[in-house]
C-alpha cells in the first residue's frame, strides 16, 4: 500500500475517479407533464391558501351541491336529529313549565286520564316522551297516543314553528339530491372524444382533427364545440404567463357553428394564419409545452339542463401524418356505427413541414402526395407479385398431388411373346 502511494498521488487518483463519475450517465426518470384539464375533464388545478371561507357559507346551497355524497348525507342527517333533539327539548320545558310532568308523577292510575283536558300535550311524562313527540310532529306520524291541546297557546306557537322548520329541512334536502342527481357532468359522462388527435392534410391543407361522439340515443341540442390551446408564454416586458388560452377556429361548413352530434363526427380546425400551430413542425411538436383543450357544450334534450364535456391533447397525444377510419356504415337501410374502431387511425401521407412553410412553397404537398403515390403502387406491385406466387406454388402442389394419386400401368408377358398391358 505504501509503494502505490509513492507511485500514484492520491490527488491524481481522486481526480481520476471524479472524472469517470462524470461520464457515467444519468438516469432520471421523467416527471410526468403537468396538464391544466384531465382526459377525464377534470381541471387539475388545486387552491390553496383561500382566507375567506365564509363566502362559501354565503352560498350554502351550491356548498352542499358540490359536497361529496357521504358529507352531505351526513349533514342533513345531523339537521334532522339536531331539530328533533331541539324542539323536544322545547316540548321538554313547555310541559315543565306547565306543571305537566309533576302531575303525571303525582297522579296514577284513573286520574292520569282526567289529565287529558288539563295539560298541554297528553302522554308527555319525560324527556323521552317528548323526544318521541317531537319525532310525530315534523315527520307527521301521528301514533295517536300523544296529542296537543288547547290549554298552552306557546305548545301551538312551537307546533307551528318546527312544521316551518321541518318543511324548510326537507325541501333544501330534495332540491339538493335532485340538483346532485341530475348535474350536468353526469350527462358528459356519455360524450366521449377520442384518445389522440391527428393532423393530416384536408381539401389541401393541414387540419388538425378529432373525434367526438354521444353514446346516448338522446341527443344534445344546439351542441358546439371550442377550442382552446393553452401553453406558457412571456411578454416582451418579461412577465410570464403559465395559462395563456387561446381561441382558434373551427372548420365548420354551418354558420351557426352548431354541430348535429346524431352520430360520432370529426372535428376539424385548419391550420392556418389565425392559428397559433401555423409555425409548428412535425419535429418541432415534440418540444412544444402546450395543450389543445376542447369543449363541448349543449342542451340535455330529456331534462333542459345545459352540459359541458371537456378533455385535453397534450404534444405525445397527437399524431401527425394520421387519419381516423371510418366506422359508419350502411347496413339494410340504417346506419350502423361501430365504437371498437372509434379512435383507431391510419397512417396517411402528410408533409412534414409547418403551414407555414406548406403555403409558402405549395410544391411540397404535390411532392408529398407524388412519394405516396409511387409507395402505393409498389406496394400493390408486391401483393399482387406475391398473390402469383401463393397462387403458382398452390397449383404446383395440386398437380403433385394429383400425379401421386395416378394408377401406374403394369405390363404382362405371354409366353408368344406378346405384351399385354393392363391396369391394375
């Protein structure tokens, strides 16, 4: 050990092993890309630090609308047995203060039912009693066994004043379940879009396309479709804008803009001047941080309600040079729609180039499409090549066969001399 030392310096050696360190590579694993709307249509965006809290006590109703089912049951099961609990405790004092329990406890036997005419709610001995009357009143059981009078106007001014609450409880309770019920996200859950977008070209030039369809036979009316793309940008003054939206078109041949979603459509924005992929490459779409949100909007037909559908493309999710296939079909008089090949694409031929550059020099397209063309011959110069083949090697195969299966002739001496042959 001392002789290496003297031979090597420990500095070249610890120089030596910081150096291979730094060749050795790196590997790190990708953090997943943030996405401002989920494909599922969530935002994905969290809210921190909100200081005024009562301001979603100000709007209580759209509060207990937008709580989980568990917490919402819970609360209005907390409201019933606190208003139950409350008023018995009312009806509890009402007959305290009017001398009801101690004459019941006085009293036994006949004499309890000359009671009847005297107290202020019959059959009210305890504060169980009274926790079961006040039960009776706000659901209206009507057991029959307890019962007012007409001795105690403040028992009547509490009759009334717990139907008030009973009714104000149960009416935000169905306006809440209905309200969570017939929501209209529940509704989007049938409008679907398709996994990946593609961009191709069409009618001569770049588009990029998408597919939505309605699983529901009940259709959504006056149904429109928008589209934003969000990505960061900086200003010239250098603030930076983490969600920068913008709108673009959409290629729609209908001046309304509305869309007539009976069966799945493809939807289409060409890529042109207006729009912010106007300079974006093939190459270039991988190194893009921008998302394509789309949105889908309209009116349930069976309820009247208006509902949004939502989802996202981010830059791995679009295919460029790719088409959708057709999945609507003719079949006896109806058409039929097959939702197996709804986000199923092809590879179409499409330049490689920006929109910018396919308007500036049209040839590339004429190019583009030529190439396609010579590979699509050759390509049907080798199936058919191949089908001779199969078909030469098949009716080889049979002549084979049928040659094996031929009767030889066998040839027979006679003693003359003659040759008889015949088959055996």
């Amino acid at each position: 050990m001392l002789a290496r030392k003297s031979i090597i310096p420990e500095e070249y050696v610890l120089a030596r092993i910081a150096a291979e360190n730094l060749r050795k590579p790196r590997i790190r694993d990708r953090l997943p890309k943030a996405r401002f709307i989920a494909k599922s249509g969530a935002c994905n965006l969290a809210h921190k630090n909100i200081r005024e809290q009562g301001r979603f006590l100000q709007d209580i109703f759209t509060t207990l609308v937008d709580l989980k089912w568990r917490h919402t049951l819970v609360i209005f099961t907390m409201s019933f047995l606190c208003s139950w609990l409350l008023f018995a405790i009312m009806w509890w004092l009402v007959a305290f203060a009017h001398g009801d329990i101690y004459a019941y406890m006085e009293k036994s036997g006949m004499e309890k039912s000359s009671l009847e005419s005297t107290v202020c709610v019959t059959n009210v001995r305890s504060f169980t009693s009274a926790f079961l009357f006040s039960i009776e009143v706000q659901v209206t059981i009507g057991f029959g066994g307890r019962m007012m009078t007409e001795e105690c106007p403040l028992a009547i001014t509490v009759l009334i004043l717990q139907n008030i609450v009973g009714l104000i409880i149960n009416a935000v309770m169905l306006g809440c379940i209905f309200m969570k019920t017939a929501q209209a996200h529940r509704r989007a859950e049938t409008l679907i879009f398709s996994r990946h977008a593609v961009i191709a070209v069409r009618n001569g030039k770049l588009c990029f396309m998408f597919r939505v369809g309605d699983l529901r036979k009940s259709m959504i009316i006056s149904a429109s479709v928008r589209i934003q793309v969000v990505k960061k940008t900086t200003t010239p003054e250098g603030e930076v804008v983490p969600i920068h939206q913008l709108d673009i078109p959409v290629d729609n041949p209908i001046e309304s803009n509305n869309i007539f979603l009976v069966a799945p459509l493809i939807i289409c924005h060409v890529i042109d001047k207006r729009s912010p992929l106007y300079d974006i490459s093939a190459t270039d779409l991988a190194n893009q941080d921008l998302e394509v949100i789309v949105i889908l909007e309209g009116v349930v037909e069976t309820t009247g309600i208006t509902t949004q559908a939502r989802t996202s493309y981010i830059t791995e999710e679009i295919q460029w040079g790719h088409r959708f296939v057709s999945i609507v079909t003719e079949e006896e008089g109806v058409y039929s729609v097959d939702y197996s090949k709804f986000g199923n694409t092809v590879k179409v031929a499409a330049p490689r180039c920006s929109a910018r550059e396919l308007d500036e020099k049209p040839s590339i397209l004429i190019q583009t499409l030529q190439k396609s063309e010579l590979s699509h011959q050759n390509s049907l110069r080798k199936r058919n090549s191949m089908r001779r083949n199969n078909s030469m090697r098949r009716n080889n195969s049979i002549r084979r066969n049928n040659s094996s299966l031929m009767v030889p002739k066998v040839q027979f001496m006679t003693p003359e001399g003659n040759q008889n042959t015949s088959e055996s």
